[in-house]
C-alpha cells in the first residue's frame, strides 16, 4: 500500500467532507425519491414544525370558494394549477406534457408583448415587461368547472444535431408552442411567448441569503477575467420595499425574495390573491374573477405566506456522491478546464442572518453565480424581464443534477425542457459559453463519460 503522509489525509478528507456537503450544514444525506423535500439538516427540531406547516399548504389542493376547508380556498377562477407540487414534482423539477397528456400542469407559457408607448416603456421598471391586454403575463390553461380556460397548449419540436471532433452526433430539440382554442379573443399580434418548466427548490434559501455584494464582486471578476464571459445582475422591482433590487429567483432571476416568488406563483398559478399582489389574474377582457365568488382578500393571508416561505426556505439540498471516483474527478477537471465554472460557480458563501439562523455563514457549492448571461440565440426567447434581454438567462443551479431521475422520473432539462439529458443541455449553451461549448465538442467518448458521471455526482 502506498504510504500517505498523515497531515495530507487529513486535510485531504476534510477537503472531501466540505465537498459533500453541498449546502454546509443544512446538507442532508436522504437519498432516493424524497431526496428534494427534507429539512434543513441543522434546522432545530421545534422549527422543524413550521417547516411541516409550510410543506402542507405547499403540497395540499386549494378550491374554489365558498369551502369549508376556508384556509386553502379561493382556487382560479383561472389557473394552471390547484397546488405547488403539481408543477414542482417532490419539490423537484417539471417537465414537458407527454404525448397524450390532456394539460401542461408543471410547464407554463410567459406572455408578454413590446413596451412601445412611454407609459409601457416607464411601467417597465415595475412590472419586468408588459402583458397582453386580454390573456395577462401567463397563460392560464385551466379554469372552474363550468368556465373556459384561456386556451390549450399544443406542442411540437425543431430538431437539429449537433457532432463531435470524433464524429458522435447528438439530436436535439427546441419546443414549438401554438396556443389553440382561445376562449376571450385574439391575442396581441405581436404577443411574446416563453414556455418555462418549473425548477427544482432545493437550497433556495441558501442562494436567497448570498449577499448582493458577492454578487456583484463575481460580475466584476468576469470582466476582469477577459474570456467574454461577463453576467450581471438582473434589477427588478421589489413589492414589499418599493424599490429596484438585485433579482434572484426564476429563469431570468426576474423576482427578488423567495416571499414574492411565491406570492406571484400564487396569483399567477393558483389564482390566488396576497397582501403583495392582491388584484385577481383576469384582465378587464374577463368577467370570471367579478362574477364568480372568492376566498376573501386576500386569499392567501400573511400566516400562510410565512409559512410557505419558511418551508421553501429550508428545503435541503443532498449530499454529492462518488467524489472518490476517478471518472468523477476527471470529469471535474474537464468541467473546469472547459471554461464551465466561470458562470457555473462551485463555491460561494451565505451572508449573517439573524432572522435564519439556519441559512447563515455557510460555505456552499451551488454551481451559479446568480447572474444573467448572454446564452445566445439558440437558446433565446426573445422576451425581456426587466433589464434582461431575450438572449439572458440567470446561470441555472447544478446541485441536485444526478438526482433528478430518482426524485422526478425524467431527466429533463434547461428553462424548457428542451434538453432530454445533460449532454444535450450542455450542447444547448452558446454565446458566452460557446468557447465551452466547442472545448466539449472536441471531448471522445472517455471525457465525455466522464463529464456526465462529475455532473451526475452533483
């Protein structure tokens, strides 16, 4: 046996034992398909029931009011959804509609249309970009028994391949969305659609309580660098301060707290009125929300939001596994190598939080830098939000990759589903991350092996 001085394995292992613990202390080492919806690890027991409390309005259906069950009613009257777990399966990730699947119900289609009056353009600073004056900011494919949805969502694909230096070719796939049967007239002739699945919630918390200054100081290192990779910030608006913040949260990191987060995906999934957004989804085109009976104002009270944000806020991310394979680590070296960590940061730090404990000063390896990147036009939406283009995409998290089968069924990928496994989400990266792109391209099937077993072992 090769003699290993003592100081170098120890440090060694400890080196390995931060590396496992992708969200420091609140790591957990739950495996298989309730990988996604553990506690914090090091979250105290008598917290651990708010957590509880929070999973259940999370998990449990709303209804339409007037109920008896008069917490969780209110449901619509037009909505894509009647519970946050429908759209993030086991806290986890969403997914296309399968052939002959009746709905879209963890997938959903932004709309929007060009700001081009001064009072649309000014409105922008508040509401990201501007919606279509009949079918809103999201389509809404379900509605109350007896009402009519917006309309349907029917679903196709554009293909093309990409190929190797060595000549392995890789089909892949771009959605095609046509929306058929509106129920409340045309669309705006220039309307703007962006499909997007829903992302895993995992360790959100943990991003929510890396600092703004962190963030901004990765930005001013990427341009520092000099290999054309330069993110930044998005700067939204934030509800409760009334002012422009740094955006966190969402495709485009279009929302700045996990509270807003949610309270949105309340109003614009569920239907469902809060203290921070506390108009009902129908535009004037639509009568449903004036006639139809609704589960008081607000619907969500601010006892449920808290909860639901505590909830969402410690939901633990687990523990990488394999670090001790050689594959793994050469497909380490080759991520590296390729340039992927310039955008795709292994490691940050969590800022002091009196008020989450939990969450505070931890050392954690998310794989992002929060920030927005030019990813291309292959990958674009052509659709806005806020100071993000159509081309922008927040640096999407990697902790949780190689759970994704086990925990959802699926290993779908990227803000809509495109990518049916990682190397195809790999191949999807252009504009700032074509270098990397085209570093992985000359890759043989050894390296690219390796490649997918290092982001499976996230």
């Amino acid at each position: 046996m090769k003699y290993i001085p003592f100081a170098f394995a120890v440090i060694a292992c400890s080196a390995n034992a931060s590396a496992i613990k992708s969200g420091g202390d609140t790591t957990t080492n739950k495996q298989g398909v309730n990988a996604f919806s553990q506690p914090a690890t090091n979250l105290p027991m008598i917290e651990r029931i708010d957590f509880s409390v929070g999973n259940s309005f999370f998990r449990n259906p709303w209804v339409s009011a007037p109920a008896s069950t008069d917490a969780r009613d209110g449901l619509g009257p037009l909505f894509n959804t009647n519970g946050c777990q429908n759209c993030h399966i086991k806290d986890g990730r969403g997914h296309l509609p399968k052939p002959g699947d009746d709905n879209a119900v963890s997938m959903l289609i932004r709309l929007s249309i060009p700001a081009m009056t001064d009072e649309q353009k000014k409105a922008l600073i508040m509401s990201g970009n501007i919606p279509d004056p009949v079918y809103g900011g999201q389509l809404q494919d379900f509605a109350l028994p007896g009402e009519k949805p917006e309309g349907q969502i029917a679903l196709s694909f554009e293909k093309h391949n990409e190929t190797f230096k060595d000549g392995y070719s890789v089909e892949l796939r771009k959605p095609v969305i046509t929306i058929e049967d509106l129920n409340y007239g045309d669309m705006h002739p220039q309307i703007e659609k962006s499909v997007r699945i829903a992302p895993p919630m995992i360790g959100l918390g943990l991003l929510e309580s890396v600092t703004e200054q962190t963030m901004k100081g990765i930005a001013e290192a990427q341009i520092k660098e000099g290999k054309g990779v330069s993110g930044r910030p998005n700067e939204v608006w934030d509800v409760l301060q009334e002012k422009t913040v740094v955006g966190r949260f969402g495709w485009k990191a279009g929302q700045p707290t996990l509270m807003q987060q949610n309270a949105a995906a309340f109003n614009g999934d569920l239907g469902l009125t809060s203290a921070l957004f506390p108009a009902e989804n129908c535009t004037s085109a639509q009568t449903l929300c004036e006639r139809l009976p609704n589960g008081g104002s607000p619907e969500v009270t601010e006892k449920v939001l808290n909860f639901v944000e505590f909830y969402s806020q410690h939901l633990a991310v687990p523990m990488r596994r394999n670090l001790d394979d050689p594959k793994v680590q050469l497909g380490e070296r080759l991520f590296t190598d390729a340039g992927c960590e310039s955008c795709h940061q292994s490691t940050l730090q969590t800022g002091e939080r009196t008020d989450r404990p939990a969450l505070s000063n931890q050392t954690i390896h998310p794989y992002t830098d929060l920030l927005l990147h030019d990813m291309g036009e292959g990958l674009a939406d052509n659709r806005g939000e806020f100071i993000a283009n159509g081309q922008e995409w927040r640096t999407a998290p990697l902790w949780g990759l190689g759970y994704t089968e086990e925990v959802n069924g699926h290993t779908e990928y990227l803000h809509d589903g495109r990518a049916r496994n990682l190397m195809e989400a790999v191949l999807w990266h252009g504009g700032e991350a074509e270098n990397s792109k085209q570093n992985v391209l000359g890759f043989d099937k050894t390296q690219r092996e390796a490649l997918i077993a290092f982001l499976n072992s996230l």
